[in-house]
C-alpha cells in the first residue's frame, strides 16, 4: 500500500467549552496534514498528484481561513477543536476522492508545535 500526504495551514479564531484559559477568545496558525492512500499507482506512478490534493485541500481550508470556527454552521453546538476540526476536514476530503481509487489515511490537525489531534475514519487501515 502507498500512502502520499501533503501539509497546508489556515489561521482562524475559537473559543473552547473546557474551562479556563481556553474560553477565552484566541487563535491559531493551524497546520493541517492529510494522508490518502492507495493499494496501487497510478498510470503516472502516483497515488494522487500532489497538486490535486493541494487543491482539494485549499477549497476546505478556504471556509475555515480567518474565520471565528465557533460560527460556522458545521461546528454549531460542538466545540471547534483541533479534533472536531480533523473530522471536519476528513469528512470533507472524502467527498472529494469519491469516484477515485484512493482512500483517506488520515488527517491531522496542529494547534501549535507541542499539540495536535488525528481523525482517521471509522474503517481499518
Ligand atoms: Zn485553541
């Protein structure tokens, strides 16, 4: 199996439902990784061309760039963190290989250097 995965950023505002600092209003430079999968190439020798996945990528990050996540219809009642954000992404993606020969692995959402949450879907691999 292969696996390629390229790395994107967006910045953007929330307020966490956890107690302490994290209630205050704050942002983060989030960076994003996501990994898609495939049992083989293909014809050119890839398992997605990068800049596909690059664009794919862009359009989801385009609705959560400088945003305050808190508002978004998506994340109404549930608390925008890195790990809701994951889902959100990775839920997205999928739409987009539908039809393709490749799955999503996985998608990581980073909040800072030091912390970050993994969504990688309900089925095995
Ligand atoms: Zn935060």
């Amino acid at each position: 199996m292969y696996e390629a995965s390229i790395r994107k950023s967006f910045s953007a505002a929330h307020t966490l439902d956890i107690g302490g600092k994290c209630e205050d209003l704050h942002g983060h430079n989030f960076t994003v990784d996501i990994t898609v999968r495939s049992q083989d190439l293909d014809s050119e020798g890839l398992v997605v061309d990068f800049r596909i996945l690059k664009g794919w990528t862009d359009d989801i990050l385009n609705e959560l760039d400088h945003t305050y996540l808190n508002d978004l219809p998506h994340f109404k009642g549930l608390n925008p963190s890195s790990e809701s954000v994951a889902r959100f992404i990775f839920d997205r993606i999928v739409e987009k290989v539908r039809n393709k020969n490749i799955t999503v692995s996985k998608v990581t959402v980073w909040e800072s250097n030091s912390a970050w949450a993994t969504y990688r879907g309900t089925e095995s691999g």
